[in-house]
C-alpha cells in the first residue's frame, strides 16, 4: 500500500525507489544472502515486478488525476468566460430547452424579468415573463420553435415603462432569446408618426393639394388631396398637361397657361387665382402658389406647385363686399328720402290746406288733387328708399299673412293688366309673423307686379302667390342663404313664382341693387325695397330663376309664436280742433309753414322756431303756456337728444313731438328712457297733423323705446289710403 500511494501520489521515480527501498529492506532482514536459493526467492522476484507495475500504474493514474484537474480548472475558467461574455452584451439573454425552462440566462435578463439569477434558471419562460405569453408575442414564439425559423416580437413591459424587441432564433433542443431595449426607437417612430400623420392632416384640413409638373416628361404628379379638392379619382382622372387645364375654367385657363409659362421662362415663383369646376359641376376659387426647379446644369426641370381651395374666402369677401355696398347705398337712399320727404310736407301739406279752401266743385281743385296724389306716390317712392335702407319698419304687429294677401286681393288684380292670371294658394292658420302691414304689402306688390311684368307681351302670363310654411336649419342656411343674416327656427315663407322669360346668373346678382332695371320704364327701386324691408325684419329673400324658365322669389319671414293682434278701426268722422300753443321746430321753412298754417286752421295757436337753440329762446320769452313742442329730429346745432334732454330740464313737463322722415322704430330707439308724446312721420298731411297733435296733447307721455300703434285699419283700406304703387324693378 505504501508504495500504490507512493506511485499514485508522487509518481513513477519515487514508487520505484518505495520498492527497491523495501526489497531491500527484505533482503537484509529476512533473507540475507539466500535471497536467491531461498524457497521463497520467486516471491521475493514476483515483488519487485509487481512494485514496478504499480509504480508505473501511479505514475499514469498520478498523470491522470492531473489531467483532470487542469481541465476541470480550464472548464471553470471558461465557464467564467462565458459569463463574463453574457453580462457584458448589452442584450438581455436567455436560452429555454423544449419545455420552456431557461437553461441559460444574463445578469440583464434577470433585471428585465425581476427575478434573480439563480432563481430564473430553471423556471418556465411564460411564468418568469409573463409578458412574453401574452398573444401574439406567445405564438411567434411558438412557431419558432415549431418551423425553426427565426422570429421577432416586440413587447412593453410595464413594470419598467420600456419596450424590448426580443429575437428568438431556434436551437437542437429549444431557443435562445435575445431581448433589446427599443424604448428610445418606439419613441422616434412616435414622433415620426406624429409629424407623418400632421403632415399629412396639414394639407387636408387647409384644403391644399400638391403637385409636381415634370417638363421632360410632362407628366403631373397630384396628391390625393389634390385629386379631393378637384373631386375626382385616380381610377377616373389621368394626370396629364392637358387633362388638368381641363378642370380650370374656360375664362381663367389662359391666364393659368400665362403665369405657369412665364414662371418657367423667369425661373421664378408664381402665385395666382383661378376659378375650377368640380367634379359636382360647381364653380369654385383655387390660390396656386409654386416654384420652378433646376437641374444640375441650372436648367428649369420641373415645376412644384400647391393649391389651396379658398372658395368660402372668396364668398366671405364678396358677402362682405356686398353688405359694405348695400351699407353705402342704404345711407344714401336714407338721406335723400329723409331730405325729400321735408320736401314733401311743403308740397302735399299747401296742396291740401289750397284744396280744403276751394268749394268742392272749384275747377282748381281738381288739380290741387293730382298734385297731393303725386305726393303721395313720391312719398311711396321715398318709403321704398327708406325700406332698402333698412330704416322703414313703422309699426310692428303680428299679422297673418295669408289673411293679409287675402284682404289685398282685389287692389292686387286692380293693379295688374287683364291677361295677367293672378292664381292664390294661401294656406290657413299660418303662424303670425312680426311685421309692419304696410310694408308687407309693399313687398307682396313688388313682388307680384315684378313676376307680372316679367313677361312678354306676346305671353300668358302666370302669377303664383303661394304661402306656407318651414322649419329652416343650419345646413338649408349654409347650402342657400349663407349671405344673409337669418337664424335657423320656423319661418313663414311667401312664394311668388311667374312664367316669365328668367334670369341669367349675372342679372340675378344686380337685381336687388337700387336704380338698377331690365325695363325700359323700370325704376329699379322695388326689388331693392324688397330686399330692405325683408332685411329690416330679419328675414331671408331667395331667387330661383333660369333663361326661359320663370322665376321664382321666396320671402322667409321668422314665425312668431304668439296669436294675431287684435285690431278696432277708428272712427271716419274723428274731431281734429284743438286749442292752446304749439312750438313747431324744424330747420327747413316749407315744414314750418305748412304746420303753422294747418295748425292754424285747425284752432291751435303756433310758435315756430328754425332749430333748438331759437326754439328755447322762444321758451324763455313767451308767457303762454306751451301746451305741445312739434320736434324735427334732425337739426343743425344741436342733436335731438341734447334739444329734448335741455327742454325737459329748463322746462318740465313740457311736451314733445318727434317727427322725422325715418322710420318710427329707428328714431323712438334713439330715445330709449326718454318721456315723448309720440311720433309723427313724414310726410304728412294737415289732416294727419292734426291728428297726432290733439292725441298727442291728450295722451299721457310714452318712454321711447318701443313705438305703438295709435291709429289702426283694415289693410286693405290702410292700402288704399296710402294709395301704394310698386316700383318693380
């Protein structure tokens, strides 16, 4: 034993020298000399082999034991190595066998599951991240493993906010994963995406198609929100030179040519407007704005372009355009009937005071008659300027209008020619509309002696006056009547409709300008009424019309939810003498005059004065009692506010009159908190000045804000008393 441990441990030198050193030792102690003769001297030979076979059996087991050691410690060294290796990558890694365990793992995939290393190892894939077994993420893993091909998923973990891109790549007897932080990449896909989808949404919601023109080719590149704008499709709509001008209207088309040409010549940018035809047929407005590009020669290549849909721009200009215009021309109508219904006091208030004088049967008076009924007629004529200029609503109550037209339809055949044919469908318990009858009237006059005379001589010719009634919305407002300022609700309409020869587009957009006229005769002026009247109670006015098709007018008046106005007719044989002292002020002479003379007549002593300032010096110097102020509104020096607010503090209880030539509700607003006895409009007539003056002097005082109706009648003999002609345009 001592020499196999000898061997074993210290190898083949110090196991031969064990068994010599014990032969020896033998020898010298059992044998001596007889180690040869003795009996036992084959055992002693049958040793020392069997020493040198083990000695040389350690010797190879001592080599052995040291082989093994060396590569126990190189296996270590590389399994060091290794993970050495694996904690340096900057992936998580792991390998799982075929039932899913993990057989490998990293320091990262540790972090990235949460579960320490030693703990991962061994346990299932779906268990330690439960993220990878959610689908779809679960079933490419399993086709990996199942076709053997390499797959990619993508995964957020949300215990660590992060996305991992994880590759899995097939192995003999499972997968090995690699997993890899993309949480800053998903996050500049993110933004790219956003910036993409902004882009992209920038040229839809601006209305803006782009496209590219190549002058080698002549092809044309267009967007899809181009083709969207011009409303085709690229299945029916081939991009080419020829087919783009196409859609550019025929008058604007040179001109597009022009520009593009010159841009090109110029190597510069252009910038235009045209007019395109939608695929619908519409017409609408196109800004093109572009550049020409070069090649590397400096020669022009091609040419980018955008366009930009400004259709509701341009609509909005030109409704702005045309409410300016309409503002402009409503002063100016305003002024000149304010200024000729002074005017027209002088000359209806002489020829009717000179008529009232004469015996009935004076050959003058008849005269006198035509000159108060031309009056009467230019005062209906300044009405209509006053209408336009939305400065006409009078008195307003709550009509019927089917009644109305009803209780006007004999004065309305009277007035138009035999083979006219008037035909009514008026429908019954309509809704009430808020209106002054008078102007109403007006409006259906103009309306149907306008689709009266829209025919030719040689015609039959149609009226329809039809009523009825609508619910109008937000999309009717935008589609037909986005120039007018109407709110949707429940609206009235009256329908006027003739047979007559039509309109083009071009008269339709002048007819409701003031002065403008188709008819040799034509004044222009009671399409213009129409519009202001319609305009001043908040109504809309729509036009159907086409050459060789009639036309068709649509009033659309706001429904009023309350009932009729009750109204009691005023006795004919009315008394007008009074008696006391009336202050008449009014800076034009014929007025004052006229009033003085009537006032006069009728029993009233007269004060007169040229504006407010002689007006409150007669104030201070007269010692009789001033039982009623006769105020124009518009005076130079002072304003009638200032003249009424100075009278009823010097004087107070003093009452006051207004009287102008617009219309009541305008000037009573001016006055709002102000006490006034009333108003009385221009022009007048002694009769009907004296009438205002007795009831005025008789009333109690009214605040100035909402006008009443003091004298009431049936509007058919309101209409004939007024004796109202229509100026049709």
């Amino acid at each position: 034993m001592p020499i196999i441990a000898t061997a074993a441990y210290g190898g083949l030198t110090p196991g031969l020298f064990a068994t010599i050193s014990s032969a020896l030792l033998l020898v010298i102690v059992f044998l001596g000399r007889r180690v040869f003769t003795s009996p036992d001297a084959p055992y002693f030979i049958t040793f020392l082999l069997d020493g040198l076979c083990i000695s040389w059996l350690g010797q190879q087991m001592s080599l052995a034991m040291r082989a093994s050691a060396k590569a126990a410690s190189a296996a270590e060294v590389s399994r060091e190595r290794e993970r050495t290796i694996l904690n340096s990558v900057s992936d998580a890694f792991g390998s799982v066998d075929e039932n899913w365990r993990f057989v490998h793992a990293n320091a990262r995939l540790a972090t990235l599951t949460g579960h320490p290393l030693v703990e991962l190892l061994g346990k299932q894939a779906w268990e330690a991240w439960p993220e990878l077994a959610e689908t779809p993420a679960r079933e490419e893993l399993e086709r990996a493993r199942r076709d053997q091909v390499p797959v990619r998923v993508e995964v957020f973990m949300p215990r660590l906010g992060c996305w991992y891109e994880t590759s899995a790549y097939p192995q003999a007897c499972g997968l090995s994963l690699f997993s890899r932080d993309i949480t800053d990449r998903k996050r500049a896909e993110e933004i790219l995406r956003e910036a993409e989808e902004r882009l992209r949404l920038a040229p839809e919601a601006a209305r803006m198609g782009v496209w590219t023109y190549d002058l080698a080719t002549r092809r044309i590149i267009c967007s899809s929100e181009l083709e969207q704008i011009f409303g085709v499709t690229p299945e029916s709509f081939v991009a080419t030179e020829r087919a783009l001008f196409r859609l550019v209207h025929r008058e604007d088309r040179v001109k597009a040519r022009d520009v593009i040409a010159r841009a090109i010549e110029q190597r510069s940018p252009y910038e235009m407007q045209f007019r395109y035809r939608h695929a619908t047929g519409e017409t609408r407005w196109m800004l093109s704005r572009g550049k020409v590009c070069s090649d590397s020669d400096g020669l022009p290549c091609r040419v980018v372009g955008v366009g930009i849909d400004i259709t509701d721009q341009k609509r909005s200009e030109e409704k702005l355009r045309h409410t300016q215009k309409l503002e402009s021309l409503g002063v100016l109508a305003g002024g000149i009937a304010h200024d000729f219904n002074n005017l027209l006091v002088g000359i209806k208030g002489n020829a009717s005071l000179a008529s009232e004088s004469l015996p009935a049967d004076h050959a003058v008076r008849d005269q006198l008659e035509e000159i108060v009924l031309a009056g009467q007629k230019a005062a209906n004529l300044t009405r209509q300027m006053l209408a336009y200029a939305g400065k006409g609503k009078f008195v307003i109550e709550r009509l019927d209008l089917s009644t109305l037209i009803h209780d006007t339809e004999r004065l309305l055949r009277t007035s138009l020619l035999k083979n006219v044919d008037l035909r009514l469908d008026l429908e019954p318990n309509l809704p009430c509309v808020e209106a002054d009858a008078g102007q109403m009237q007006q409006v259906i006059m103009n309306l149907v002696i306008n689709a009266a005379e829209a025919s030719t001589d040689q015609q039959s010719r149609t009226v329809s006056v039809r009523t009825s009634r609508q619910r109008i919305d937000k999309a009717l407002i935008c589609a037909q009547l986005s120039r007018q300022e109407i709110m949707p609700g429940n609206y009235v309409v009256l329908d006027v409709q003739d047979s007559g020869i039509g309109m083009d587009e071009a008269t339709q957009a002048r007819i409701f300008e003031p002065f403008f006229t188709t008819k040799l005769a034509g004044r222009g002026l009671g399409l213009s009424a129409v519009s202001g009247i319609v305009r001043s109670h908040r109504g809309g006015l729509k036009v159907t019309s086409s050459p060789g098709r009639g036309s068709t007018f649509q009033v659309l008046l706001p429904a009023s939810s309350e009932s009729r106005t009750a109204v009691a007719p005023v006795g004919a044989g009315t008394e007008l003498q009074g008696n006391g002292t009336v202050l008449v002020v009014d800076d034009e002479s014929c007025v004052r005059n006229l009033a003085r003379s009537a006032l006069v007549r009728y029993g009233y002593a007269v004060l007169v004065a040229e504006d407010a300032f002689a007006a409150m010096d007669l104030l201070r110097q007269t010692r009789h009692r001033i039982a009623l102020i006769l105020l124009d509104i518009s005076m130079p020096g002072m304003s009638a506010q200032q003249a009424v607010q100075s009278i009823q503090s010097g004087w107070p209880g003093a009452r006051i009159l207004l009287s102008s030539g617009y219309g009541e509700e305008e000037v009573l607003a001016q006055f709002a908190g102000t006490q006034v006895a009333g108003f009385l409009q221009k022009p007048y007539t002694p009769a009907q000045l004296a009438e205002k003056i007795k009831a005025a002097i008789g009333t109690v005082e009214v605040s100035g804000h909402a006008p009443q109706r003091l004298t009431t009648s049936r509007p058919e003999d309101t209409l004939r008393d007024r004796n109202i002609s229509s100026f049709a345009a």
